[in-house]
C-alpha cells in the first residue's frame, strides 16, 4: 500500500503517492537553485507550478483522486527537465523536436497585456490568429446593434490569462519550462527597456490615439446611422406630402367638400389656372427638394448639383412670383365699395302696427361639416357643389318725418364702381312688403358668376314716433342695428308689441 500525501499546488489542493511527490519536489527544488539568482526566478516558478496543477486536473479527470508517478513524469516531460538549460547541441534539437510533438491546441482567453477595456479583442485575435484592430472593427459596426451586450457578455464568460503559462495557450504555443523561461524573460526585459526609455509616454500616446480611433469611429457610424434614419425620414415625409397634395388638388382628395367648386365661389376664373401652377411650383419644389436632399443622406453623396439646385431654386422664385401676381390681383377685385339702394314708403297702415317676420329660411343639410356658418354668410358644400349665402342684416331707427319708409340697401366690393353696381344690382332681394307686413328672407344666395365679393344686404326701417311695430321672434336673428329706449335688449322688444319713442323702440306692456 502506497503512503498518500496532500500538497497545495498554485492555490488547489491534490493528493498524490508519496514516490510521485518525491519526484515532483526534487523536480521544484532543482528549479528553484537553478533561478534564485534571477529576478524572474518566482514568476518562472510560479508558472511551473500553475502548468503542473493544469496538467494534474486534466488527467485525474473526474474518475481518479490521486496523483501517481505516470502523471508527474508526463507533466515533466511536457514541461521540460531543469537539465534542459545548459544542453546544446544534438540534445537542444532532440528538445526542440520533443516541444514540437507536443499538441498545440489554442485556449481563449482574454488578453491582458493588449487591451482596450477588458482585453476580449486582443484575445479573440490570438485565437483566430487575425490582427486585433479587425475585431475592434467589426465590434463598432455592430456597436448599435446590441455589440456592447456581446461585448460585456464575452468579458464576463472568458477568463483572462494571469499566468505566463495560459499567456502561451492563448497563442497556441506549447506551454514548457523553454517557453515559459523565454516568455517571463521577455517581459522582464519589456519593463527595464520601459524603465530605462521614452516607450512608456510612446506606449500612452499610442494608448490615447487608438482610444481616440475607436472613439472616432463609434461617432462616424453613429451620425452616418443618424444621417441615414434623417434621409429616410424625409424621403417618407417629401413622398407623403406629394402625393397628398396632388389628390387633394387634382383628384379632390377624400375631403366631403368639392375644391373645384369652392374655388369658382370666390377666386375669378382667370386667375385659378395660375394660382394652381403657381401654388404647385411654391409647395412641392421644396418637397422635391427634401426628397433629394433624404436621397443624397442614404447614399453620402456629396456632390452638389450645382445646376439642378439652381434649377430648382429659379423655379420656386418664378412660382412665388405667379402665387404673387395671382394674390394681388384678387385682392385688387375689393378696392372699391359699390352700393345701391331701394326706397319703399307707407304712407298708410290699415292697422296700427307694422309686422315684421321671417317668410323663408334656407334649408341647411343636417350634416355639420357640409354647413359653414360665418356670422355674415353660410357656406353649403357637399361632394358635388358649394352653394354661398349671406345674411340678411336688419336695422330700425326713428324717421325724420311721420312716414314709415323701408330702405333695401345692397353694397358689395369690386375692381372698378361699374363692376361694383353690376354685382350689387344682381343681389336677390330679400323683402316683400304686403299691406303692413314686412316679410324678409333671412339668406341670399351669391352666385358663382358674380363670385364673392363681400356682399351684404341691409334692410333699414324708419319709424315715426309713436308708431308702433311687432317684431316677429324669428327675426331676432338678422336684427343688426336697433334704436332701442332704456336698457332694453334684443330678447326684451322680439315677440311684442313695440312703440317707438324719441329715445328709440320700447316694449308696450299692457
């Protein structure tokens, strides 16, 4: 029965038969005379160490507990024998070739000693044997999409490589006592040489300008991604805009109203051809515009187009100007108050009270979005038409003499006073006087060759004083300017008897 023994081998503890131990010591003793004289001494020791405890746990596996003799002499032979340093020779190459039949499988780990951040690039480039800077690349193009989560994924799965030992699997070099003596030397030799030199600030600068770099490239990508959602989002709204407009102005739109017959109500018919053109060149030359500037964002071009800018350009200067010309020449069509009048008298009453009520009322379409009421006018529209009405406007004020006389004054705005008495004329009227009843329409209807032109009819009735009048309460609607006594209000004189005083009308209260 073989004595077992318990060591603690680079911080893991291993149970092994008492002549693999004896072996193993002699093996750390013989290495620890050979470098106590060199400053790496420890480290190299250390990492021998940390090889042995690797190679242990791999062949112990999960069936056995125990190291023995085989597995300490394959850890040797792998590792190297301390007599290995001062052979030359034929014995060097037999060496050499006995390190090459070692299999020189790759571990991942993250790379300490290249690193930005956490060292993950450096040592995915080792593992696949590819230039760092290529996964640096390909982790800020994936930056916007979810690279930083790959990122932090994999610096929290891959271990770093601490020792000099998994520094050599990284790089898939065999891990012996040859390699880790070279590599340790190495490093020592890396930090007098920056001790003793300028490489440190070299090594800072260099560490500043590739943060920079990275820095840099994350923010191109970034506005390129920027500049490219931007073109997409007015090509989107350029392209909607566009076609909304040329429905709405050639095809009517889906509106429940007919633009064609809303324009010939109130603009003249020689200047809608031009404000259609006009107004097509000032909104959708800008729209064209954003579209290609949204193009140029896609695709980074950055060419100018000098000649279609001022292509463009002109063509929105020359629409601006028909727009121009079209709005001052419509507005122009008001310069001018025209205004005719009509005198009916009463000389007599066959009763004492003049009646005044509404005889019709204009039929408006149930449907409120076709009926547009604008104090001073209703507009009627449907798919298919736009009726235009204005309203009757009512006044009564004391007479001069001991007559009752109704005036029908109609007025209107237009280009020229000829013009102007042509349209007034042509306004429907809206009384009717029979006997003592005054019957008035509450609309008139503005047709469409007379176009719009601010038209308004006001019906005046003088009253003598201590004539007496009964107002409908109909009429209250289209009474505009009342003479009334006292602090009476509208409400107070519809629906009653009125007498008319010096001081205006008053209701009679019996």
């Amino acid at each position: 029965m073989k004595k077992t023994l318990t060591i603690n081998l680079w911080g893991q503890v291993y149970h092994i038969d008492e002549d693999a131990y004896q072996i193993l010591q002699n093996y750390l003793t013989k290495l620890e005379n050979h470098f106590s004289g060199t400053e790496e001494g420890k480290e190299i020791l250390g990492d021998v160490e940390a090889r042995f405890a690797e190679i242990f746990k791999e062949r112990l596996g999960t069936t056995r507990e125990v190291v023995n003799l085989d597995d300490v002499d394959y850890s040797i032979g792998i590792i190297g024998t301390p007599e290995d340093f001062g052979v030359t020779g034929e014995k060097k190459v037999e060496q050499e070739n006995e390190n090459k039949k070692e299999s020189k499988s790759k571990r991942l780990y993250r790379n300490p000693d290249d690193r930005i951040l956490g060292g993950v690039c450096s040592g995915l480039a080792a593992y696949f044997n590819i230039e760092p800077v290529i996964v640096r690349i390909i982790l800020i193009i994936t930056f916007f999409f979810s690279g930083p989560l790959i990122y932090l994924v994999l610096w929290i799965v891959i271990p770093e490589a601490k020792t000099t030992a998994q520094k050599l699997e990284m790089r898939g070099e065999p891990v012996n006592l040859t390699n880790i003596e070279k590599n340790i030397k190495e490093e020592f030799g890396k930090v007098k040489d920056n001790l003793t030199s300028n490489k440190t600030k070299s090594r800072a600068r260099s560490f500043v300008n590739n943060l920079g770099y990275v820095i840099l490239s994350i923010i191109k990508i970034f506005f390129r991604i920027f500049t490219v959602s931007l073109g997409i989002i007015f090509i989107l709204i350029g392209t909607a805009f566009l076609v909304a407009f040329t429905i709405g102005i050639f095809f009517e739109g889906s509106s429940n109203i007919s633009l064609t017959e809303l324009t010939n109500t109130f603009i003249d018919n020689s200047l809608i051809v031009p404000g259609v053109i006009g107004l097509c060149l000032v909104f959708c030359i800008p729209v064209i515009s954003l579209i290609i500037t949204g193009v140029r964002f896609i695709f980074g071009i950055r060419h100018s187009f000098k000649y279609l800018n001022r292509t463009l350009a002109f063509t929105f200067l020359f629409g601006l100007i028909i727009v121009t010309f079209v709005a001052v020449n419509h507005f122009l069509n008001f310069r001018y108050v025209s205004n005719t009048n009509q005198l009916v008298a009463i000389d007599s009453l066959k009763t004492r009270t003049l009646v005044v009520n509404i005889s019709d009322s204009l039929p408006v379409n149930n449907n409120l979005e076709n009926n547009m009421d604008f104090d001073k006018y209703l507009l009627l529209a449907s798919e298919n038409e736009c009726n235009l009405y204005g309203k009757t406007a009512l006044n009564i004020k004391i007479s001069n003499d001991s007559t009752v006389k109704i005036s029908d004054d109609r007025q209107c705005r237009s280009s020229s006073k000829k013009t102007g008495n042509i349209i007034a004329k042509n306004i429907p009227s809206v009384i009717q006087v029979k006997d003592s009843v005054v019957s008035l329409s509450k609309y008139f209807k503005i047709s469409k060759e007379a176009k719009f032109h601010v038209q308004q009819q006001i019906i005046v009735i003088n009253m003598p004083v201590n004539s007496q009048i009964f107002i409908n309460k109909n009429v209250e609607d289209i009474l505009n300017n009342v003479e009334i006594s006292g602090n009476y209000s509208y409400s107070d004189i519809v629906g009653k008897t009125c007498k008319m005083t010096s001081s205006g009308l008053e209701p009679i209260i019996n």
